[in-house]
C-alpha cells in the first residue's frame, strides 16, 4: 500500500470507497449514515486542490482508502478518513493518519483534530488506540465548534459524537 496524492481521475473511486465502507454502520442500527452520500465530487475535488487529499493506493495504483483534511486552528482536521472493507483491519488507516501527522508537522501545525461517534468501535475507540483524546467542550476552537454546528445541522449529532485531537511532537 503505497500513500500518495488523490488525482482527479480518484474522485469518483473515493465516493465508492465512502459508500462501501459506510454498509458497516447498518450492523450498529446507524441506517441514516450508512445511506448519506459521500461528499460531491466538486467538494473532494476542492480538498484534492489544497493538496489535502491522500489515498493509499493499492498495487495497480487504485485507492484502496482515502483521507481528506483541512487546517483549523492551528492543527489539521480530518475531514474524513475512509477504508474500503476489502482493505479494512489492515492498518490503512492507520498509514493515512500518520502520513496525514507527518504532513502537519512539516507544516509547523501542532496536532490532528476530528470528530467522530463516540460510541461505535470503530470510531473514538479506534482513534484513541491511535494516540486521539476527546477534547471537553470547553477546549473547542472556534473552527472545531463551527465544524460541530455544521454536523449538527446535517443531523449526524443524532448520535452521540466527540471531538478528539492528537498532539504532534
């Protein structure tokens, strides 16, 4: 799995990674998110064109898993970090995240940011193995409170969600 920059040619690859691997929500009653549509291809295409849009790519060059990120405050938020399940348990994920930290860092920002379910395995527990940590209420930024009110009002927050950050060393 090698990590590289997401080409326009990838776009619609990463809509298909984003559906398949969001079938898994349905196993945990969360129908809604397993339904929502990936991001348009315009919006990935404007996060490819910062040049924070990675995919890991597979032998033949195709995304396998992908991660999107923005700076906010100071620190790199996650848009979206997304493993096909034919590629998941694998430590995908895991590579995009730490090629995403390693990013930051040469960028002088300080930390990861993201925000997930707090209660699904897969998510804030999975991020806390990776060295994430909630961040209470009160730490939020107000670029990481505007990210929390833009979920909100797309209606995720119907489940419970945390906002966690690792610190870059």
């Amino acid at each position: 799995m090698r990590i590289r920059v997401v080409t326009e040619a990838d776009l619609p690859l990463l809509q298909d990674i984003e559906r398949a691997a969001g079938e898994c929500f349905r196993t945990v009653g969360m129908e809604a998110i397993a339904d929502d549509e990936p991001l348009t291809l315009k919006e990935l295409d404007d996060y490819r064109r910062t040049g924070l849009a990675w995919a890991a790519a597979d032998d033949r060059g195709a995304p396998a898993a992908y991660l999107i990120a923005e700076p906010i405050d100071g620190a790199l938020h996650i848009e979206q970090v997304s493993v096909h399940p034919d590629w998941a348990r694998r430590g995908v994920g895991r590579r995009l995240i730490d090629h995403a930290a390693a990013c930051a860092a040469a960028d002088g920002l300080d930390a990861l940011t993201l925000t997930t379910f707090a209660e699904v395995p897969w998510n804030a527990p999975y991020y806390a193995r990776l060295g994430f940590a909630p961040l209470p209420e009160a730490a939020l930024t107000p670029g990481l409170r505007a990210v929390v009110d833009r979920e909100a009002a797309h209606g995720i927050d119907r489940w419970p969600r945390v906002c966690m950050r690792r610190p870059l060393a």
